[in-house]
C-alpha cells in the first residue's frame, strides 16, 4: 500500500479503517490494480518517476460522507484530491497534482436532483455526466437542451469548475457562466450553500446566482478550496430551428475584418452562438513544408505566395461558421443579415450550411456534423489524439492554450509567435495552431500536442510547453485552464505585483482550508507546509 | 470634531494628519458641514438619534493614496467607509453603517482609463459616473452603448459591485455580470488585480473574467473585502435599430402564460433585452378601496370582480414590453414571432411601440420614453420619492426588493403575501408591489417606501420592512440588495446550516481585512471586534 507523503504508515492506516467506517470497505480502494485506474491515461509522464499517482482512493455517497471524509483527512493530514467522473482527459484526468493523495472519487454521487421544464434548469451532483443529463431529459421528453463539452462522459460540475466551455448558444456554452448556485464543503469539513441556497427554503437558488452580500460561487472554481457536492445549471429551452452558415475568406489580412463582424454579431446579441474559425490553409500546410514556412512569415512576398495559393486553390485562409438558434424566421433574417454584412469582405464566400426544425428525428439526429452543436452529448469528437485510429497512434493529448484579444491583428501575431517556438523545438509536437472562440469576447489559440509511450517525445512536449507559457506570457496572453503538470508554471505568469493575486488567494486556502488537505498544488495553490518561498 | 468609535482623539488626530500628508489637507474633512454632505439624504432614521452618520471624511486620487489610507487605518484601527460617487441612494447613500466610521471618497478617482471600440469595453475608476462615461463615448463619436439604471449620476464601478442593473439587452443590464476585471486595495492594504489583469502586460483584462485559478472578482461585491479602484465593463456595440411591443393581458391568472412565455423569449436569445412588466390595475386600486381589497383576496368572486373591472374598462391586469435590439429586419421579425407567440392567451392585446434607427437625431432623443432603454443616461426616471413636484413630497424611498421565481404562480401568490403585510402595517406605506425583471431568470418584487422628515412614519416604514423580510424568508425568498438600514435583518435570513455561508464569508473577512478596518457590517458582515455571538 503506498502512503501519502508526510504521514505514517500507521496514520494511514487509521484513517483508512475510518474512511472504511463511513462508506464501506467496498468503497475504499488501496490495493495496486484499483489505484492504476486513477492514472491519468493522458499523462505527459507516462511510465516515468514523476507521473503523479493516487495512493488510494475513497468514494462517498453524499454530502454527509464527504464532511466526514474531510474531517477525517483533517485529523490526519492526509491530502484529498476530488474528482468529478474523472474524465477532465488532456488536464490531468483523475490523478493528483500531488502523488500519493487520495482520490476523492465522487462518481457514486450521481443524482439528478431537479430538472424544471418552465425555468430551464437543473440541480446535480458531481458524479453527473452530460450523457446522464442529457438522457434524462430525453426520457422526460422535457423541451430543454443541455450544452456540452467534446466528450460526453465529464462531469456537468467538474467542466464548469474548469472553466469548461461547450458549443450551443451564449450564456449556455460558457459552463462556469451558465452555473447558479452550489453546495460546498470547505476544507474544514463545513457544509455550505451559496447564493439563495443560503436561504433555508429557498426556491430561488438555481435561478438567482448573487444572492446577498458577497458573491462567493468563483472561488470554487479552478480551485481547491471545497469539495463542490451540488451545482445548479441553466439549460437552453428547445429552441424551435436552427440554421448555419459558413463564411470563407481568402487573403491573410481578412482576419481582421472577419473577427471584428464576429464581435459585432456576438456582442449586439445577434448571433449568440459559438463560433468555429478555423484555419483550412494550415491543415493544407500540414503536408506541405513551403507553406509552413510561410505561414510564420511576415515577409510580404511570402504573405503573396499564401495568398495566391489560398485564391488559386480555393482553400480559404480563415472559414467561420455562424449558427443561429430561434423561430425559423429570425434566424433566417439573423443568417440573411450576416451574409450581407460579411460579403463586404472582398472575395469572401458565404455557404449555406444546415438547417434543423426541432426536434429533430433519430434519422437527422444520426448525421448531424457536430451534435455538440444541438446540444447532444458524444464521443467521436474527443478520438484526436485519443487511442482510436486516427494517425499517429498516440496516448493521449493535451493543448496549449493562451486567452488573446479577438481581433484579427492579435490572431497572427500570436501565430507567428508560437509556431516560431514550435519551429525551435520542432513542429512535429503540434498539432494545430488556431484559435477557438471558447468564451465570449476572447479567443484561446489552441495548440495540441500528442502524449505518446516515448519519453523523449514527452519530455519535447513538456519543454516546448513550458517555453510556450514564458513566451506568451511575454506578450501578455496567459493560460485560461491547463494540464495539472503545468499549473505552477501557468500560475506563476500571473505574477503582477509581486503574485499578489496568489498571495490572496493563499489567504483564501489558509482560512477555510487550514490543516491544506484539499487539492494541493492545484491551479498554482498549495498548502502552507508545502508553499514554495 | 467627532471620533470614530474605539478610537481615542489623540490617535484620531494623529491618523487624519496622515491622511492629510497622503491627499493634502483640503482633501480631509472633518467639519461638522463637510462631514454633513455625506449623511444618507433618504436615512429611514433622519432626525433621530440612530441615523448612521460619518465622523469625517477622505478623498484619495490614486489607488497608492488609498492604499496608504488603508494601512494608516491599520495602524489606527480607524473604521473606513469606501464609497464611489456616493449616489447609492434608497440603498444608504454615502452615510456608513458603522456610525462614525470616515467615508474614503473616491470621487476624485474619475478617470475614465480606456474605451476599446472594437472590443466594446471600458476600464474606469470609481469615481466615474454613468454620465461621465455616455459623455466621453458621445464625444469621441465612438459606436458603443452604456446601459445604466434609472439616475444616470451613479458610479459604473459603485452599481455593479452593489449588484445594480439597467434597461437594455443583456448580458449589459445585470451590471455585475458585465463587469470583467477589478483592481483591489485589500482591507490589509495590498493592491491585487484579478483575472488576467494579474498577468503584468495582459491584453485581455477587459476581456476574460476568470482569469487562472480560483476567480475572486465576486467575493469584492455587495462585500467589505477590498476597495475597488479600477474595473472592465463591457459595452454594447451600437445596435442599427430597436423597436418594441407592449403586450397587455386582462386576466387574473394570465399572468401564468405570460410569464411562461417572456422566460422562453429571453431564455432562448430571441429576445435579450430587459422587460418591463407592470400591473396597470394596481394603479387603478390605488384610488379604488375595493378593488385594493380584492388584490389581496384569494376568493373566486373577487378575483371575478377584478377580471371584470380589468375587461370593462379596458384596464390590463398585466402588460409588458417587449424589447428588441439589432438589424431591423431581425428584430421586425423577433417582434412578429412575439405577437404570435403572445396572441395565443385569449383576450391578449399586443400594441406596437416605438422603432429607432441608430444614431438617433437630437429631436428624439429629447422625447425618448425610457432613455435608459436606449443607453442614455438621465436623472427624470428618478423622481419618484424625491424632493420633486411627485406627490406626496418626501424626503426620499427605498425598496424591500426580494427575489421571486420568474412564474406567474409566484407573482399571484407573493404579492398576496406581502399585500397582507402591509395592510397589517397600514397600506399607506406602500407605493407599489409588482414583479421587476431585473435579472435573467428572476423576478424582484418591489416594493417602494416613503421616507419622510416624521419620526412616526419611519418607524412604521422600518416596522414594516422589517416583518417583510421575516415573511419572505419564512416563504424561501430573500432580499438581493437593501439599504444599510436593514442589511443585519436581511443577511439574518441566509441562515442555512447555522449561517455556514456568513462564518464562510467572515473567515475570508478575517484573512483579508485582519484588522477590520473596512466598511463594518456591509451586508452583514462585521469585523471580529463587533461581531455578536
């Protein structure tokens, strides 16, 4: 039986025999071949000595039980690392930041507590995939739609607390955004509700999320300050069509008026859609060296080359598709209007795309290009890098991926920026270089890299990564969410008056986390027997 | 001079002849006439021995100076009272809740320190007003939109940590969910900057809310953690026109339908902006004792009698307005999906409103029926309970404003429950009592009070606010904002788990304001000193 650092083997066993005592031995898990499972099967250490591995793991079955296992923990110091599903894949998956913590396993708290058809929303706990979500309300037949990440099996709670973005409209697609409400346990072992829930009797507390006086839901997120034991979450209402458009564009520089008619669209509230740019020239470039090249250039005549193969190819430089949600008539009218109003853009082209009356049948549902989009879980999207048949057959993957401004200008200088680093460590690591409208008003330019059974690959992938972090945040992007074994470094960008952000939230940890059991190391906060300086 | 309490006059002195060093003389006041200016003009205590007054007052011009105010209050335990343009009237004005407390005045703080065009943001101080910054985008001709609430001369920053909320589209009106980034002097006196403002150089503080790691910004609002001295808005980019429908109903129970059917409208994006629901009937009972009486009743003939009186005379039970900003053929067609969704409550009356087309001439402008509907700033809307020609003549109001669920069933039945209150108490206290669509997916029921220069009178207004609050908690509603009159009572109702959320919302008092020198017993929280029990 591995042992959490700093405690003895005796202490272990105690608090084992207790955590046995509150959920059951068949819900402790110690021995080698349960503990494997909680490896994080996308590790950028894998089979190497520092690959960060549980040393056991329990698993309650409410609330009550996680008090009891946090005040267990407490009494013995024994770091807990919660998990959701365990699926946060590319981020660190179900292992700790700290090896030898003891997996929290909130899978068995499973229970979809509320779902309300008229005021669109439910009240889960954290064992609650988007699939368990989704198939309730399709067995209810209730007219909501729920937004989810790529993969289909995270934890509706564990993607919002990592600021987990999905594919429907605004506010919905912006998992954190679209959250009202919590129930908590600190890491004193203390059971709190946030917002109305702090009201006994509430019946407000998934549908106002301020409630009075200080707003407290952020700190729980990103965070290892409590164990989040109930969310609530908007859903989306049915809406009564959709329809898509694509609009492509031709030259380098249509960037910059491309992105600013997708702030104006997304900002005025007409398109509340997520966005999908992307780059079909870099894929073309993917098997072609001399574009490559190019496409980290700025000198002029290269930029010429890019532009004359993108015009004499038809392969547009940027293609973004527009998606509408409402009454057939408005979005028709919102999809007339955006293709009017991007045709301004010389040489661009506008491309109907689909177009859906809900709901949909089993038939359409069947086809869809990206169900993501209509709200409906999957796990096809996810088979990038995951070990399917897509080439190269890799482990895992995980991404680079730095918040910069929405504006076309930013979008090439940071390209630039990063493939030069690629290019250092050889551009084989990276998989694409494009930028994603994760959230409103900012785009995250996404960098993935492949994690394969190959230590010198991964140990490329690493350095390249943490090359990556110093050099955006020497241009003033930074990380919005990363992989466990980059969080320090991530962290550490966020460095304005002398860390002044980290030391408050060090104050945070210290005063409702006291003993540091909870999560540390994560996001950058450790506990204070194990701070750094 | 008075003296704050706790605080000798020696150490008094001597911390306002620091405070002198740090802002200069003229910038301390402490004679009884300056100190005056700052009483809370609609104090529900005016004339009486309890009303909350300052003891003296300082204003910084720098986020340094009111760092150095801050640790020279550390040093003296000198109580602080942080206001903005101190305007927050009905809410307590610039007056402390700590009697004697110095107001640190931020209004010299009112540089407005960017306004980004393309991403449709600002970054300003707090002494900034609504004015100030309609001024500064109308003069450099930019294409951007405020949204402010009824007076125009409050403080962007002060409104939304206090969790205020305009008229226009959201995510605009919820003034705290258009917030993006804060810089913070901590109680302890350390400058922080949330988001990726803690990234130095960051590009996109204005742009990203939540930063990495845990996201803080809303443990500073409708809170007594830190003084904001700069914060992000987002803007709305300037929408090409606007038009609205007001839809009337004359049944008693269609508000059930109604509701129904505005939650579906701005759930879905169709419609994003703010509504305007009011009960033209409780205007017609003012004047009609009978009528007033059947309000409050449960009983099948009188709610007949009410639907006949709303039928004959043409006087709807409910009306809304519809509101819809965009390209004119989208919102034509938003608002003729509108009609027809509305049309299908029987006996419902849908009436064409205003249309504008963007930017309007100065003729409109200038007869414009709720400016702030289109952005603009004004002070008219806000002469209700005001010193103005309104009747009866008062000396000002405040809200009891809890939050109900956005459902008919729960209009009917709170403002039943509350109608009987008043009444106990005397109806005459009441202005009005109808459901406000103040935040997505809520309503606030408001519920205005007279404040008049007549002891007997407060008393009954305070009486009665006070058993309002106690009703509505007793019925799983809670109040989302109060006058500092009442924060104790309303904060008393959160009160789950043994006030687990105020002990949660105090250890973080207590780590980040040690000495709890700031804002003593905002929102019901008071710093270790004077806290009870």
């Amino acid at each position: 039986m591995s042992v959490p650092p700093g405690v003895s083997e005796r202490d272990f066993q105690r608090a084992v025999a207790r955590f046995e005592s509150v959920v059951g031995a068949e819900w402790v898990f110690t021995s080698d071949e349960d503990v494997a499972l909680y490896r994080d099967a996308y590790s950028p250490f894998v089979g190497e000595a520092q690959e960060k591995v549980a040393s056991a793991a329990v698993a309650p079955q409410s609330a009550e039980q996680v008090q009891e296992i946090v005040r267990i923990a407490n009494e013995f110091r024994i770091p807990l690392y919660p998990i959701s599903t365990g699926r946060n894949l590319g981020y660190g998956g179900s292992a700790p930041v700290l090896s030898g913590s003891v997996v929290l396993d909130l899978k068995r708290m499973n229970r979809i507590l509320e779902v309300d058809e008229r005021n669109a929303y439910a009240l889960v706990e954290p064992g609650v995939s988007y699939f368990d979500l989704y198939r309730h309300i399709e067995e209810r037949g209730l007219k909501l739609w729920i937004d989810c990440p790529d993969p289909g099996w995270g934890s509706v709670i564990g993607n919002a607390l990592d600021h987990g973005v999905g594919y429907t409209m605004n506010p919905y697609r912006d998992h954190w955004g679209a959250q009202c409400g919590l129930e908590v346990v600190t890491g004193d072992g203390e059971l709190v509700r946030t917002g109305m829930g702090a009201l006994p009797g509430s019946r407000t507390w998934q549908q106002f999320k301020y409630g009075f006086g200080p707003y407290l839901d952020g700190i729980f997120s990103q965070s290892n300050f409590g164990v989040v034991t109930k969310m609530g979450v908007w859903l989306m209402p049915q809406p009564e069509a959709y329809v898509d458009c694509t609009v492509e564009v031709f030259g380098h520089d249509d960037i910059v008026p491309l992105v600013d008619h997708m702030n104006y669209i997304m900002n005025t509230g007409l398109q509340n859609a997520g966005t999908n740019l992307q780059s079909p020239i870099r894929f073309a470039a993917a098997a072609n060296p001399e574009l490559r090249a190019a496409l980290a250039s700025s000198d002029p005549a290269e930029i010429a080359k890019l532009n004359a193969f993108a015009r004499e190819r038809g392969v547009p430089f940027y293609s973004n598709i527009f998606k509408f949600y409402g009454p057939e008539e408005v979005v028709r009218a919102q999809l007339e209007y955006t293709r009017r109003r991007l045709s301004s853009i010389p040489g661009a082209r506008v491309r109907d795309g689909a177009f859906y009356r809900f709901p949909i049948t089993a038939e359409q549902k069947a086809t869809v290009r990206d169900p993501q989009d209509l709200g409906i879980p999957t796990l096809e999207t996810f088979s990038i890098g995951a070990r399917s048949n897509f080439a190269p057959a890799t482990r895992g993957h995980l991404g680079f991926s730095p918040v910069i401004p929405m504006r076309g200008e930013d979008v090439i200088e940071s390209q630039r920026v990063f493939q030069r680093v690629l290019q250092e460590f050889g551009t084989d690591v990276a998989l694409l270089v494009f930028p994603q409208s994760y959230h409103p008003r900012t785009f995250v330019i996404l960098c993935m890299f492949y994690v394969m059974p190959d230590a010198a690959h991964n140990d490329a992938v690493r350095r390249t990564f943490k090359r990556l972090v110093e050099v955006a945040a020497e241009h003033g992007w930074g990380e919005y969410r990363t992989h466990t074994a980059f969080m320090d470094d991530c962290a550490a960008a966020y460095s304005f008056n002398d860390h002044a952000l980290r030391k408050l939230q060090e104050k945070i940890k210290d005063a409702v986390d006291p003993n540091g059991v909870l999560s540390a190391g994560r996001y950058g906060i450790w506990p204070q027997h194990l701070r750094k300086g």
